[in-house]
C-alpha cells in the first residue's frame, strides 16, 4: 500500500510541475521558433544580397549555366551507349594539366566546355557563311575549321593559363623562401613559419602550400607532404628546394642554414634567367628590324636614285 501511495504522489508532483511550466515552456518555444525564423530570413536575405551582389556573368553562370551543364553531364554518363563522350575520363594527364593551370573544374566539366565550345565555333562559321551566300561545300569546310580552330584555341588556352601559372610561382618562390628563412630564424619551427606565410600571402604557390600545411596537420608526414608538393607544382626550382628540406631532415642539418642558401640559390638562379632573357633580346629584335625598319631605310635611301633614273630614262 504505501508503494501505490509513493507513485501516486509521485505522479501527483509530476502533473503539478507540469501543469505550472507548461506555459513558461510554450512561451519559451514560441520564442525560440520567432528567433528560429528571424535567424533563417536574415540568412535568406543576407545569401540574396550577396548573390545580388555578384557580377551579372557570375550570376548567369551560376543560377542557368551551371546547372545546365550538370544536367547534361548526368545524362551523358547515364547513356554511354548514345554518346560516348566520356570515355576517357580518368586521363591522368589532362587531370593535371587543368589542376596546373589552376581550374577549379572537374574533368567531366572541362570536356562538357570543350565539346559546347567547339561546336558553338563550328555553327558560328557555319553561319556566316551561309550569311556571305556560300556554297554548302564551303559552309562545310567553314565549319570543320571552326572546330578545329576551337580545339587549337582551347589548347592553347589551357597551355597558356599553365605557363602563366608556373611563371608567377618562379616568381613568387625566391620571396617565400626568404620570408620563411627569416620566420625560422625567429624561432618559428618549420610548420609555423608555413602558416605565418600562408596568412600573410596570396598567389598560386602560396595556395599549393596552403594544401601541403593542412596535409600536414591532418596527420601526412613533412617528407611525403613536401614530395607531393614538388609533384604537384613540376618546377625544377621547388623540387630542389623539398630535396634540400627533406635532406636536411633526414641528416640533421639546421633548417635555417638550408633556407638561406636555397633562397639565396634562388634569387641568384632568378638573376641569371633575367640577365639570360635580357642577353636574347637582341637576336629577337632581328626579325622586326628585318621587316619593319630595314624596308624603310632602303625607301628612304633608295626612293630618290629610283626616281632620278625613272626621270632620265623616261
């Protein structure tokens, strides 16, 4: 019996603190979901606004164009059998060319863009030549140099932004590598000095090791983080600089000694290419001074001789 008499004042206890806070508790839900919904349409609004505030292309591209290619994409490797567009997908080689020359694009989307573009120059010169009244002969061979002219084009574009790419991080390399011989001589250790840069600095080589410190605080060792690190770059420059620090690791050598010959090796191997584009300069002015000067000096010596005979003779 006083089993059943505990339970019931129990549950007694339990109704009545029910009953006094179930309108403190719907009040407190009801505000809590107010704050919810203010916090959700501020983040709305806030995402609009800066959508708004992306250029017009920007925009286009990623509310229609984007999407739209992904579609298409998914439709692509759905139907292989119709058309066979992705077969080379995991082509190594193109993978890294569009890594080196910094898109930010997958390989299915990149070969997406080619394909729409090389078509869209095809059925442009297409077009003006039905527009010039061509033969549909010419109209024809218009069109098979257009998608010849875009694949050249894209080519080159990819090989250029590649170039581009690799001569910003020559440049770049020599000021880092000071920057990160004088944060180990402060003290810094060889990660920190990474991090103090990475916060300091922008560019491509800066964003390449930005990778190489989060793989190595995500666990990957210095060695094989630097490794990859020369592999992904592919400058002759930085992979002797990551044999140098690996080198030095391994033998117990002070790193702070290795960074101040590599960064002064590097601003001397940077002085020479200069003094070394700068001694080719007067071969490459030949072939303008060929076509453009030498001509008009002959006019201007010879033009008087060759009206003067014209005159005697004539």
């Amino acid at each position: 019996m006083v089993y059943y008499i505990v339970i019931a004042f129990g549950v007694f206890i339990f109704c009545c603190i029910v009953i006094i806070f179930k309108s403190y508790g719907e009040q407190q839900d009801t505000v809590q979901r107010r704050l919810d919904g203010i916090a959700n349409n501020f983040q709305k609004s806030y995402l609009q606004d800066d959508e708004l505030s992306l250029p017009f292309s920007k925009r286009m591209m990623k509310l229609i164009v984007k999407p739209f290619l992904t579609k298409i994409k998914i439709y692509l490797k759905k139907k292989p059998s119709r058309l066979n567009l992705f077969k080379n997908i995991e082509n190594d080689k193109l993978k890294k060319n569009i890594y080196k020359a910094g898109l930010s694009m997958e390989i299915h989307e990149y070969q997406l863009m080619r394909i729409v573009v090389i078509l869209g120059i095809a059925s442009l010169a297409f077009l003006v030549g039905k527009v010039f009244h061509l033969n549909s002969l010419y109209c024809l061979i218009a069109a098979v140099l257009g998608m010849y002219t875009g694949y050249i084009a894209l080519r080159f574009h990819l090989s250029s932004r590649i170039s581009e790419r690799r001569k910003a991080m020559e440049r770049q390399l020599p000021e880092v590598l000071d920057l990160l011989s004088i944060n180990v001589e402060a003290g810094l250790g060889f990660e920190q000095a990474i991090s103090h840069i990475i916060n300091q600095m922008e560019g491509p080589l800066i964003d390449e090791m930005t990778i190489t410190y989060r793989e190595m605080s995500m666990g990957r060792t210095r060695r094989d983080a630097l490794l990859i690190l020369g592999e992904r770059c592919d400058i002759n420059e930085i992979k002797t600089f990551v044999g140098s620090i690996i080198q030095a690791g391994e033998l117990g050598i002070s790193i702070r000694n290795v960074l101040r010959s590599q960064a002064a090796a590097m601003r001397q191997n940077r002085r020479n290419k200069i003094e070394e584009k700068a001694q080719k300069i007067s071969t490459k002015i030949l072939l303008p001074m060929v076509l453009f000067i030498f001509p008009v000096i002959f006019i201007i010596l010879m033009g008087p001789v060759v009206v003067r005979i014209i005159q005697q003779f004539g």
